[in-house]
C-alpha cells in the first residue's frame, strides 16, 4: 500500500483508494490517530502504533493539546450523548441482524411453500385431467 517514504512520514492509501500521508513509528509502521474518552482527556486525540508484524510497539503522542476550560466541560455531556447513541446504534445494529435472519428465513419458507404450491397445482390438474377423461367415458359409454 505505501507509495513513497521519508525519515517521518510516508503517504498510502486509505481504504478509499485516497492517498494520504502518514506519520512514521521509529519501528517503520504508520501510526493511527484516535480520540481519548476518558475523563481526564475527554476528546483529545492522540496518536497510536498499531506495530509491525503483530506485534504493538510503545509510540504514543498527544496531538492535542487541553482545550479550553467550556470545552473542557463541555465535551464529557457531549461524550455521554455519543455512548448513548453507539448504544442505540449497537441495538439496531443486532435488530438489523435479527430481522435480516428472519428474512433470510421466511425466504426459505417462501421457497418450499412455492414449490409445494407448484407440486399441488400440478396434482390438481392430473386430477382434473383425470375427471374430464372418465366423465366423458362415462358419457360415451351412455
Ligand atoms: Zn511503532
């Protein structure tokens, strides 16, 4: 994936295709930003590396630094509101899945049902068949 590199940052792709450049480890892998939820650093970013070969290495910087004191008081009731909608999402992420199956199911028995229905028609036209065949013997023989 990676196009170019130097000392402390090389470029790659993301999973879009795009390419972006990245901040080298000293181990050589491409560190990954993310976002601190705890209380003490509630939103602050930070850099990660995710290590090369399976195994994680030490590196870790702050990219931001404290915010400003409303931020800072601010951002814990925003926090609280996105754990509340990542719960909701997880929810209806699992119904999702839930109702995927019960289609997946009810679509199986639409199937069987289909092709019952098709066995039965068939049954009812050799019975039908059958019927006109012996009436109209019945008739000629009369
Ligand atoms: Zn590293």
């Amino acid at each position: 994936m990676e196009s170019s590199s130097t000392s402390t940052f090389r470029s790659h792709r993301n999973e879009r295709g795009l390419e972006i450049p990245g901040r080298l480890c000293h181990c050589g892998s491409i560190v990954r930003m993310f976002t601190s939820r705890t209380q003490q650093n509630p939103g602050r970013r930070f850099l990660l590396c995710p290590g090369s070969c399976g195994e994680r290495c030490d590196f870790f910087e702050w990219v931001d630094q404290f915010g400003c004191d409303r931020a800072t008081m601010m951002i814990p009731g925003v926090m609280v509101h996105l754990n509340q909608f990542e719960g909701q999402h997880r929810l209806l992420e699992s119904e999702i899945n839930r109702l995927r199956e019960e289609n997946s199911h009810l679509l199986e028995s639409f199937v069987h049902l289909q092709a019952a229905n098709k066995a039965l028609l068939y049954k009812s036209k050799l019975v039908l068949i059958c019927a006109i065949v012996c009436l109209s013997a019945l008739v000629w023989y009369m």
